[in-house]
C-alpha cells in the first residue's frame, strides 16, 4: 500500500468519524481500514480522542455565579427603564411645550384681529373703551401639567409667543466634576452621554479617568483598535454606558472630520 | 422549558424568565467557556458578560435562529476577545504551531506539573488531552469544542462561526489532526 494512500487516507478519518465524508469517500476509506492495519490504529487513536474529549469533566458554577449574575441584570433593568421614563416624559413634556406655544400664538393672532367686543371678561382700556392688547381671558385652570399660568382675569398684557413660560420638565443638570457618571437629557446637556442607542452620526467621546478607575478603564479600552485619534469604537454607546458605570467622565460631541467612533481616553 | 415563552416573557421585564433561562445555559457556558480559556475565573467573567449582552439586546433578537446560536455566538466572540487581549506569557505551556503543517505540534509540559501523588488522583489522559486541548489554535480549539464537547452539529457550528460548512469541515479535520499530533507519543492512553 502507498504511503500516500496512508497519508490521504489518515486525514479522511476525522470527517469518517462523523460520517460527514461523500459516499465515495466514506467507501474508500471504509475499505482501506479493513485491509490496512496502520491505518485502522489512527482511526481508533483518533476516533478515542474524540469520545474522551466529549467525556472531559466539567467544573462546576460557582454558588453566587447565578445570584452576581441576576444582580447585574436588575440594574441593567432598573437603568433601562429609568432611561425609558425620562424620554417618555420628554416627549410628553415636549407636547405640553407645543401645545402651550401653539395656545400663545392662536390667542395672540385671535386678539389682534378682535376689533371691539362686549365680553365683560374682556379688558377693555379704560381711556378709549376700545380694547388695547385686548387679552381673552379664561377662568379655566391649566389643562396640562406645566407650569403656566393661563391668563388671570385681570388687565395684564398676554406675553408674546417667544416669552411662553417654561416647562416643567426636570431641571437637566449640568454634568457634574471629574469622576462623576452623571447622565442627563440630552439637547440640555450635549456634553453628557447620550441615552439613545442610536447613533446616527460619528461621536467622538472624552473619557477622563481617575486614579482609581483608571487601570480598569485602559483594560477596557486595551482590546480596541488604536490610532492617532483615540480608540476606535463601533458600539460606542454600549461602552460609554459601560466606562460611566465604571466611574468616568463622558463628554461627547459629533465630528464630521472622522470617519468612525472614537473614544479619547484622558 | 420553552425557549420561545421565556424570551417573550423577558423581552418585558420578566426577570424571573431570565433567571430561568440563565439556568438552563449557565453550565454549559461556563465550561465552553473554561475550554476556551482555560481558567475557571476567566470562563465565569466570560459566562457573565456574554448573558449580560443578550439580556441587554435581547429585544433585538427576532428567533431567526435559535437561542442557543444566539448565545453561543455571543459567548464564542466574549471568549475570543479575551484570547486576544491575552499575552502569552513564559511560564505558559509553548507549542510550535503552524496551521498548514499540523505534525509541526509537540507538547511541551511546564515546569510546574503536579507531583506523582497528584497525577496519580486524576485521569493521565484526561489531564493530558485538557493540555493539548488548551494548546490548539483559537481557531480549532473553538471547533473541537463546539464539536467534541458541546455536540454542535455542523450546521450550527457554521452559523455560530460565520463562515461555510465547508470551512467547519475542513477545520474540524485539522483540528482533530491536530490533537493527534500532540498526543501521539501518550497515544497508549487513549487506544
């Protein structure tokens, strides 16, 4: 028998193991095996590798692997739907916001086209009798939750569209000093990590470490590609959650001049 | 268990499916990944990570594919990205290795063994194939694995990996020559 035969047929018998060979092979190599004696001993040696290597012991789960676990997940949880509640209530703050400024500007443009009218509720100048910034007053109280406050029956001239009272929403703070993983809304604060996982443009992110966070931060970042740049990233939301959790700052701005994420570590 | 309950259940909020479904894979996970690695601590920091990023986009996941692929994917490029932030250090067991010549392999044990009484408590070729499991490539260490230990079929392994069944096939082959390289001067334990 050639020993090339042997050489081709020994590197058959790993896929003859798993019957994954063409008919065609499978019977040359099944034939092969009866009459080669060298051969058939590869065929056990490996074919006993393969079913010691599915009986390898396994180790065990450690006990507070599972508990450890479940607490990571619960504060991913917690974050996830505080996350959903603050944009919620954006959102609904927004729409009170629109509505309000939409309220202005119809009664604005509904009072400058009223002429003369006998609504007692209605200021009228005491001078001309001829209503001057005449205001339409209401007794009805707020029908959204900001805080404006509807025209009071009293002579007072309605603020102009651009001076609409503000909205309640919660006050974005600023970020906070170096360490802090504060998060805020974004448009108040652009520099703060933003909370959608959308990224729609390139972000450019600097992340600024402490002494005690900063070794496990370079371990993070260690394991992306690095240029002249920063640290190039493709999910770079995912991380800036995961270097704030860790302790560092984020500030974050969109750069057209690069060509991908990227994380600058400071 | 029904898988595709479960992942329903979690996609609002359940934590209890979560924990249901962590336990039906933690085992498994945590000795792939203790395969790959090598080391306990490093396979359950691995484990950990890889079921933290399915719960985090586990709202992405459409059923295309099975759970299991999902996970062992996800798990799979965890366990090659600590690989890869590894340096191989000194006193690590070396191995001459090239991909296209596998009876380049030998083993060489370190310094660093158990001792006569120890090796007498394990089984010889147990131990040794754990080495020489740790000694492959990433590339056929993964396959062997997902192959030999897990019971993949190939299919799935192709879908896990990214790439064809015919690459599955033929890194399966040379991984398996590969392991015959190692072990061949300790092949009396094994036949």
């Amino acid at each position: 028998m050639a020993k090339s035969d042997c050489k081709n047929i020994i590197n058959l018998i790993p896929l003859y193991i798993d019957n994954m060979l063409s008919e065609e092979e499978t019977d040359i190599v099944g034939q092969h095996l009866e009459t080669c004696e060298h051969c058939k001993n590869e065929y056990k040696f490996m074919a006993s590798l393969t079913k010691e290597t599915k009986k390898l012991d396994e180790i065990e789960v450690s006990s507070d692997f599972h508990k450890n676990l479940m607490a990571k997940a619960e504060q991913k949880s917690r974050t996830k739907k505080a996350r959903k509640f603050i944009l919620l209530r954006r959102a609904g703050a927004g729409v009170c916001a629109a509505a309000v400024i939409a309220l202005c500007v119809v009664t604005y443009n509904g009072l400058n086209n009223q002429q003369e009218s006998t609504n007692p509720d209605e200021y009228i100048s005491p001078t001309s009798g001829v209503s001057q910034n005449p205001v339409k007053l209401t007794n009805e109280a707020p029908s959204t939750q900001s805080d404006v406050s509807a025209p009071k029956a009293q002579p007072k001239p309605i603020e102009t569209p651009q001076e609409a009272p503000q909205t309640p929403t919660e006050t974005p703070e600023a970020p906070s000093g170096g360490g802090s993983s504060a998060v805020c809304v974004e448009e108040a604060c652009p520099s703060a990590i933003s909370l959608d996982d959308t990224v729609s443009t390139y972000t450019v992110a600097t992340v600024t470490a402490n002494d005690d966070n900063r070794e496990v931060i370079e371990q993070t970042l260690s394991k992306y590609e690095k240029d002249e740049t920063g640290y190039k990233v493709d999910d770079i939301n995912a991380l800036l959650r995961q270097l704030a959790e860790m302790g560092a700052t984020v500030e974050t701005r969109t750069d057209s001049t690069v060509t991908q994420n990227y994380i600058i570590l400071e | 268990m029904d898988e595709s309950k479960l992942i329903k259940r979690i996609k609002t909020g359940d934590m209890d499916a979560f924990s249901q479904l962590v336990s039906a894979y933690e085992k498994k996970a945590i000795n792939y990944a203790y395969r790959m690695l090598n080391d306990a601590s490093d396979a359950e920091d691995a484990a950990q990570e890889a079921f933290l990023k399915v719960f985090d986009k586990i709202d992405t996941f459409r059923e295309k594919s099975t759970f299991s692929t999902w996970f062992y994917t996800v798990l799979n490029n965890v366990c090659l990205d600590i690989l890869r932030k590894r340096s191989r250090t000194a006193d690590t067991v070396s191995i001459n290795q090239t991909s296209s010549d596998d009876d380049e392999y030998e083993l060489q044990l370190e310094d660093n063994s158990p001792g006569p009484y120890e090796q007498l408590q394990k089984n010889e070729a147990q131990r040794l194939l754990q080495e020489a499991i740790a000694q492959l490539s990433d590339e056929h260490r993964t396959i062997i694995i997902m192959r030999d230990i897990n019971g993949f079929e190939y299919e799935e392994i192709a879908k896990i990996t990214g790439v064809s069944l015919g690459t599955v096939k033929s890194r399966l082959s040379r991984a398996r020559l590969a392991l015959r390289s190692i072990l061949k001067e300790n092949r009396e334990l094994f036949t």
